[in-house]
C-alpha cells in the first residue's frame, strides 16, 4: 500500500481522467461500501464496481477533504467480480474519518460523505454500543431491503456484528440474483 497525503496525487488523477474521456461511460460503484477490519489506526473498505475500473479511497477528518491520505489505486477486474478490499493505515486513533471513493478517476460522492471511527488505543477504556444482526432480509421484505439496517443507524453503534446471511428471499432468476 502507498499512502499518498494531500494534493499529491492530482496531477495523476488529472492525467488519468484525460485518459477515461476517450471511453464513452465512465464505471461505477455497484453497491454501497462496507467497511470492516477497524483498528485503532486502520481500517478496510469493500467496494464493488459495474466493470473494470480502477478505485481508491480519500480519508480525512473533514468533509472539506482539505487535508487527507489516500490509498493506493488498486484495480476491480471480472476475476474478482469487480470487488476489492482497500486498506487504509496511518489513522489515528478515537478519530472519526470521512471517506470519498474514487472510480476511475470520478468522485463517488460529492457530500454527506460515509464516515467511520477507528478504536481507541489498545489498552484504553471507553464507553461504547454495538449491534448485532442476522438473517437481515426475507420473503417479508422483498420490496425494503434490510430494513433492520435503518433502525441501527438510528442507534448509531460504535459497529455492527453481521452474523447471519443477509438474504433469504432466495431468487430463482439470474436477472433478479444479480439485481439483489
């Protein structure tokens, strides 16, 4: 992984986006990110893209993103099923990180960026809740998926335990499969 802080990388995302002009639809992220593996200075974040595409991801303690540390670009490809784990380090502990995706080039979100807080130091007390959930959606809920997710949001948990599938609805169409 090479960290990349600041505005050091703009002249290569620059370059890059020169390049992506030529192809007439840029990718995009498929699904919502989903981030696990916190630590008290690093965290990993799962991304899926529509295609092939080249990602990263900016870090930073404000939505400005005046000052932030990047991962490395990494590549989704069909072998991985246009997945990839990015791993950022270098956090800082009991701090909460705003994050931005980049795919191909293009900013994933512009504002109300996702937001996660690394652990505190090992060894520290602190106060803290968390959620458990399995079996998150079913035949009951094919038109809301996941609804219990939006009531845990609400508790705003330090994290979440997934511990069950997160889907029962079990579809008998590729079509449907892949749109689930």
């Amino acid at each position: 992984e090479r960290a990349v802080r600041g505005r050091n990388n703009a002249s290569q995302r620059s370059l890059r986006i020169e390049v992506l002009e030529k192809r007439e639809l840029l990718a995009v992220l498929s699904d919502s990110t989903l981030v696990g593996g916190v630590t008290q200075s690093s965290a990993k974040v799962f991304v899926r893209t529509d295609e092939a595409a080249q990602v990263s991801i900016d870090f930073s303690t404000d939505t400005s993103f005046s000052s932030f540390v990047s991962t490395g670009v990494q590549a989704t490809t069909a072998d991985t099923d246009f997945t990839r784990i990015l791993q950022i380090n270098a956090l800082q502990p009991e701090t909460k990180y705003y994050y931005r995706v980049w795919v191909d080039s293009a900013a994933q979100q512009t504002s109300e960026f996702p937001s996660l807080t690394t652990f505190p130091t090992v060894g520290d007390n602190g106060a803290f809740s968390f959620a458990i959930v399995s079996d998150v959606t079913g035949p009951r809920f094919s038109d809301v998926p996941a609804p219990v997710y939006q009531r845990v949001a609400e508790e705003s948990p330090a994290f979440v335990l997934q511990i069950g599938d997160f889907d029962h609805r079990n579809p008998r169409r590729l079509d449907v499969m892949r749109k689930m």
